[in-house]
C-alpha cells in the first residue's frame, strides 16, 4: 500500500513538472529593459509596446528603466540575462548600432549577445533651437555657426546616441563646428533647451511641437530624408543639405539562444499589436510609425546600421570624443 502511494506522489509530481514545462509563454511577469530614464522617445516606446504585450498576453510586461553610459549599461545588462524571454530589450540605433560602429570597447556584441524580435516604430529627431538663437532656417544655423565655431552648443541625449550624431553629422556636412553637451535622457535636454541652457537639440519631434505651439522654442527642420508626415510644413535637413539623414528606430530584442519558440511568439504579437489603431495612435504620438518586422529583417537593419556609421567613423568625419 505504501509502495502504491510512493508511486501515486512520484507519477502526480512527474505529471506536474511536465504540466509546467508546457505552459505557454509568457508563463509571468516579463521585463522589457528600457536603457535610457523616464521621459525619452525610448522610454515611450518601451511603454507602449509593454502596454500593448500586457494586453494580448493577459501577462504583464514591465518597463525597467536602465540608463547609464549612452544606453550601455542597460543593453549589457539585457545581453548577459538568461535567455528565457522573460528579460526582453527595446534597443535602439545608438547603443545596438552607433556606439558597436564607432568602437570595439562597448561590453557586448551588437550581433552575437542579441536575437532580434522586430522593430517596433521608426522616427526621426527635430533640430530644434531657443527663441533667443537668431534662427529660424538651416541656413540661418550654419551662416551663425561659421561665424561663431564652438560657441553654439547643441544638447544630446548621451555621446554616440543618435541626436548626437545627428548633430555631429550637421558639422561634418555643413562645415561647421556646433559645441557637443551630453545629457542623460531626453528630459535633461529638453529642460536645458527650454531654459536656455544649450541653445540647439536634435529631439524627439512630440516632445518638442507642443512648444512649438506656445512659442517657447522653434523647430527648424526634421533630421529624416523627407518631411515628417507627422508635421509636414517643417521642412528636413536634406532640403538644405544634401546627403543628410539620421533616423531613430525601436526594436525588441532578446538575449542571444532564446528560444525561437519565444521569439516566434513575440513576433506574431508585436506585428498584430503595430496593425491596431491604439498602438499607431500612440506612436503617432511620440512622432513615430508602428511599425514590425521579421527577425531576420531586423537583423539585416542594425546590420545595415553598423555597416553605415563605421565608414562615417573610418572615414575620419566624426570622431566621438
């Protein structure tokens, strides 16, 4: 009789660990790693992917804000985590792509340490000056920037993340020389800007148009190819400059040998939630396109990625110091 109960225990355990090995993921709670602070188009992207995961999943998906060291500290910390799905990354084209082009010292492998799941929205930033700056064009900013090499501060939110070489990108091609200052997140620098502490940005483009509206700054061109559909009277860099063009990208990643099961899984839900009128909306809001990709397609962009800002870097035009 025992022997019978030791076998009922040992089969009802057995049953169970197999149960719970099926279950299908997300199983709990699952942490997106946003490594840049509250308030930035990262950030804002981070939270409404969670929101639209935690929706579709019935599972809740966390933002956990990481910052440090231009998005280094949180993209290691999301690169060394057990590749179980349930530590996830909304990367970004300065630490998954700017900073690997421009040196061999970050601490992970932009390719290697990652699975890429899909890109999640796509945007471009705004040049964007204090009323006080007499500027109101392109041109306006580059006839007062030869006059004055190194006064003109522009504000960033870190060295190598994409405002900073947008701005390093604007010297190199217009022959100028705007004053780099590095700010921990996009809120620093939209708090320097308004106050006039750094005269010039290249942000977000919602985080600005608002104080546009009220007149306490002045958005002077979009850093995109063309003009932003979001704001199609602003005119871009390109009109001015030929060749100009630094765009911003938001994608989910996962930690390298993660399960394509999971990444699978992952995919499908963030391509059904980009094809909602709430994800788009909200987005729209923060000046980007929903948007989803393939893994492989998301792959071949930060590839692409790479590939781009090394010949810039190799090439001498900008030198990240």
């Amino acid at each position: 009789m025992k022997l019978s109960m030791h076998l009922f225990v040992a089969g009802a355990a057995v049953l169970a660990a197999v149960n719970a090995g099926a279950q299908p993921y997300p199983s709990r709670p699952v942490r997106i790693v946003a490594p840049y602070p509250p308030g930035g188009g990262v950030d804002a992207a981070a939270r409404i992917i969670a929101r639209a995961l935690s929706e579709s999943t019935r599972q809740q998906f966390v933002v956990d804000n990481k910052p440090g060291a231009s998005g280094q500290i949180g993209t290691e910390l999301a690169a060394r985590a057990t590749p179980d799905g349930y530590t996830l990354l909304l990367g970004s084209v300065g630490p998954n792509a700017i900073l690997p082009a421009s040196s061999n010292k970050v601490p992970y492998d932009a390719i290697a340490d990652f699975a890429p799941v899909s890109v999640v929205a796509i945007s471009e930033y705004a040049l964007t000056v204090h009323p006080s700056l007499p500027v109101k064009t392109v041109k306006d900013l580059v006839a007062l920037a030869k006059t004055k090499p190194g006064e003109i501060a522009f504000g960033s939110t870190g060295i190598a993340g994409g405002p900073h070489l947008a701005g390093e990108l604007l010297n190199h091609l217009a022959g100028i020389r705007l004053l780099h200052i590095p700010y921990k997140g996009g809120a620093p620098v939209m708090t320097a800007l308004l106050s006039g502490e750094v005269p010039v940005s290249f942000s977000t483009l919602p985080t600005v148009l608002p104080f546009k509206a009220n007149g306490r700054l002045r958005i002077v061109a979009v850093t995109s190819a063309k003009r932003s559909p979001f704001a199609p009277d602003i005119p871009a860099i390109a009109e001015s400059i030929r060749g100009y063009e630094v765009t911003q990208w938001y994608g989910l990643l996962a930690p390298a040998n993660t399960d394509a099961a999971i990444l699978a899984t992952l995919n499908a839900e963030i391509a059904k939630a980009a094809a909602t009128d709430a994800v788009k909306q909200q987005f729209a809001s923060s000046g980007a396109l929903a948007t989803g990709t393939t893994p492989a397609a998301f792959k071949t962009i930060i590839e692409n990625e790479i590939a781009k800002w090394k010949g810039v870097f190799r090439s001498g035009a900008i030198k990240l110091e």
